[in-house]
C-alpha cells in the first residue's frame, strides 16, 4: 500500500520559506518526483477501513489565489483543511470545514507581558493569535510555526 504525503503549498509560499527552499515551484516539482503530493486549492480523499477523511490545501491569501470552488470540487468539503493564513477561517467555516490547520501569525512575533500578540500579520488582529479557537461547528488552530516574518 502506498502512502500518500500531503503538504499545504501555501506553506512553500509564504515569505522567507521560499527563500530557505529556493523558488516554490522547483520545490513543488521536487516534491513531486519525491512522491509527496501537494495540494493547491485541491483535496485527497484517504480511506482507512471503514473510514473517509478529505484533506484539502487551499492557496495563500496574500502570494497566491485561494479558489474555494476548486478545492471542494474533486471530493467535496475537506474535513480537515491546511491553510497558511488563518484569515480563511470565516469561509472555511462557511462551507462547514470541521478542522482547519494554519499558521502565518506566528503567535505574534512580538509580543508584550500581560497583553499578548502586538502584530499578528492577519487581517483578523489579536482574535486569532495562537492556539485553538472553537466557533459553531468549526475548529481553527493556530500553529507559532517557527521563523519569522517581516522582521529582518
């Protein structure tokens, strides 16, 4: 059996990954001959005995160009969807994503006692800085992930 690899190509998009991995399209094409799919505004569906889960990776907000209709297309809505930027977190809980994985706030790179996050990079602010955020039917957590972003 083989076993399938997804990574979010919106990771390989956001600013500074690039520049430690080369440009993101030679790193997707060598993801590829690897074996490793990536999934750009695209789903897999996994099967695992009597069970389904569909992955999905929707595009970078801001390097990229999110397609909603693209990505549900092939297998439907993903049950758990990587996205860099939390600030798809409103559609994705629109078109009932159960779980969506994401980073790019990185906590707030800078952040003050008692106060928390003071930049976040996200056009959601300090509502969603880190950790995991539980609104309706839908989760969001926030990965600190590890580098940095606009501050060098």
């Amino acid at each position: 059996m083989s076993r399938l690899w997804a990574v979010s190509s919106t990771a390989m998009e956001a600013e500074g990954f690039g520049g430690l991995f080369g440009d993101p399209e030679e790193l997707r094409a060598s993801l590829g001959a690897a074996g490793i799919t990536t999934l750009r505004n695209d789903s897999v569906r996994l099967q695992h005995e009597n069970g389904t889960l569909v992955l999905g990776g929707i595009d970078d907000l801001v390097l990229g160009g999110p397609d909603w209709e693209k990505l549900t297309m092939p297998n439907g809505v993903p049950h758990l969807l990587m996205a860099h930027n939390p600030d798809h977190f409103y559609e994705a809980q629109a078109f009932g994503v159960a779980l969506t994985l994401a980073g790019h706030t990185h906590g707030g790179q800078i952040r003050a006692p008692l106060y928390g996050a003071i930049l976040t990079s996200s056009a959601l602010g300090k509502r969603y800085e880190m950790g995991p955020y539980v609104e309706q039917n839908t989760t969001l957590y926030i990965s600190r992930g590890i580098g940095l972003e606009g501050l060098s």
